[in-house]
C-alpha cells in the first residue's frame, strides 16, 4: 500500500517534493504509511509559526487530505461474490448462541468485513449511532449493553468511511463523501483531542477484552509491526494470566522472528506457522502425520482459515462463481 500511495502522490512534481522532504526526516529504513501520516501530523501541529524541516503547514495538510484520499481510492473495493473468507467469518459468527459477544478487531481501514457482515444478516456495533449521519458515542462503548448476538466491530486504525468535521466531531458516512478527509489513525493528537477522537476509545476495548476472564484471542493477518498494539496485548497478557492469544502467521516460522521471541517469553501468547509453532514458550516443528509426511498448517493464510470457519459454522464453503 505504502508503495501504491507514493506512485500517486508522486504524479504530482510539488507534493512530490514534499514528500521526499518528509521522507527524510526519518533515520531508520523507508517509513511505511502510518508512519508518514503520523509524521506529517506531528510536524503540521508544530508548523503554525513557520516552517519544520523546511515544510511548510499548507503543504503537510495537503499532502495528508492526499495520502489519505488515495488510501481511500486504492482499498475502496466491493467483496467479490462467492466464496470469501470475510463470509466464511461473518457465517461462522452467525451460527449458534453465545453468552458473550465476539468482539471482531481489525487494523484494515477497508469496508469488506462490513459488507460481509451484512450480507450475512449478523447484527454488529462499531461505536457509532444515528442513520442520517451517524456520530460517534464514546459513552456507548462501556456503558449500554447489547445483545450478545451483536458482533462488536472495533477498527483500531480508522476506515475510510470516517471523517471529522470542523468542530472535530467524528461521524461515519458514505465513502463517497468528499467534504472532509478519510480519518485514519493512529494520528499524533494532544491528550484532551484524542479523548474525543476513536482511537483511544477502540485501544480501551482492547485492554478490557484482554482484561476479561479466560479471554480468547485469535490473532490473522497482524505481523507484529505496531508496536503501540504489541505493548498493549503484551501489557494485558502479562496482566492476566487467564487470557489466552494465539497468534496465526502467514509462513514459516523463520518469517516471524518478533512473534517467535515474544512468544517464547509470554507462556499465554501462541505463535503458528506454516511449519512449526511456539506453544507454552517452546519453539517445535510440526510432527509428521500418520505416513511419516511433513506436516503443514497454513490457518496463518487467511483463505484456509476461512475454510475453517466455514466448516466449524456447519454451512461448508459457499460455491465460488466458477461452481454455479
């Protein structure tokens, strides 16, 4: 994605230029696109009374409504018909009655879970109330109670359906709104901002899911990399000897040095890869099956734990196009 976004931003010779200025305020190898978004929001709250780094305020704030317009525009896609591993999930999550909510975190700033969702017919609370302009209700989060069908939907990073407006109310809305830029997180915020801004709020119910007795967290697709969301699942795992977090990589083990070492120092984080796990802090291959084969576990592959879940909800995997 980080490489898609520059390509865009590149077609323009001035936003060009700032970028590489931008850039090069870091010392470590080439930032991805949170990064730089984060970046560029330190720098523009500093750059009222002149330039930083030679970066102007005008010119970080237009290549910030930039960036995130182009992350709009590149993961705003519909969930292909058929068979999906969004449907696979939200199929699963429909099936059978359950005394606690699932609760669904995402650091993907894309709609296709929503669409799965609703597809499916699986009721689900984001944080956010209303139907003309629905706005976001820190208040609801922690203090109403839902039925324990209703999914809990949290986007730890944002979506490309949220905005704010100028009196810094944060609403969801159509994705084809262009009055305000796509909101995107995690953001450099002052304390007292942040506090009504989601972020925070959606990093809260992290820790408390994690802080809840014996819970249980299936980890796809997160590669380790956000360490403010690393802290927090270690911080709560290390707090709460009864929790649980199993974390399935794409790969091999080899792949996925900072799970591995994590996870053999934390005896509640489990880490599966292709061709071994670290379980209880000890590291192993997987052992050969029946006729002496190597064993493989690709449930790191979103699509084969799709399968999984499919089969787990009892529907089986829906037909693809190619089947009907």
């Amino acid at each position: 994605m980080t490489e898609q976004v520059r390509a865009t931003l590149e077609t323009d010779k001035e936003r060009k230029t700032t970028l590489k200025a931008l850039i090069d305020t870091f010392h470590e190898p080439v930032p991805n696109i949170e990064e730089l978004l984060s970046r560029i929001r330190a720098l523009a709250a500093v750059a009222d009374t002149g330039p930083v780094h030679g970066l102007k305020k005008e010119q970080l704030e237009d290549l910030e409504t930039a960036m995130s317009e182009a992350i709009s525009d590149l993961i705003n896609v519909t969930l292909p018909e058929g068979s999906t591993p969004h449907r696979s999930l939200a199929a699963w999550a429909s099936a059978g009655l359950r005394s606690e909510p699932l609760e669904l975190f995402t650091t993907n700033y894309d709609l296709l879970f929503e669409q799965a969702l609703e597809i499916v017919g699986v009721p689900y609370f984001d944080g956010f109330v209303g139907a003309n302009r629905p706005f976001f209700d820190a208040a609801a989060l922690d203090r109403d109670k839902l039925p324990p069908r209703w999914l809990r939907l949290w986007k730890l990073h944002g979506s490309i359906n949220w905005r704010r407006d100028k009196k810094g109310s944060v609403y969801r809305t159509f994705v084809t709104e262009t009055e305000s830029p796509t909101l995107i997180h995690p953001s450099h915020l002052k304390y007292d901002e942040s506090r009504k801004m989601p972020y925070l709020a959606m990093i809260d119910q992290f820790r408390g899911f994690l802080r809840k007795r014996r819970a249980t967290l299936v980890i796809c697709g997160f590669s380790f990399g956000d360490e403010h969301l690393e802290d927090v699942l270690l911080q709560e795992l290390e707090g709460n000897p009864t929790a649980a977090a199993f974390a399935l990589m794409y790969g091999n083990l080899e792949d996925h040095r900072r799970a591995v070492a994590l996870a053999e120092q934390r005896p509640n984080l489990s880490v599966y890869a292709r061709d071994g796990a670290v379980v209880g802090t000890q590291r192993g291959p997987w052992a050969p099956d029946a006729e002496g084969k190597t064993t493989e576990v690709d449930l790191g592959d979103f699509q084969a734990l799709g399968a999984l879940l499919a089969e787990m909800s009892g529907r089986g995997p829906e037909p693809s196009d190619d089947d009907t």
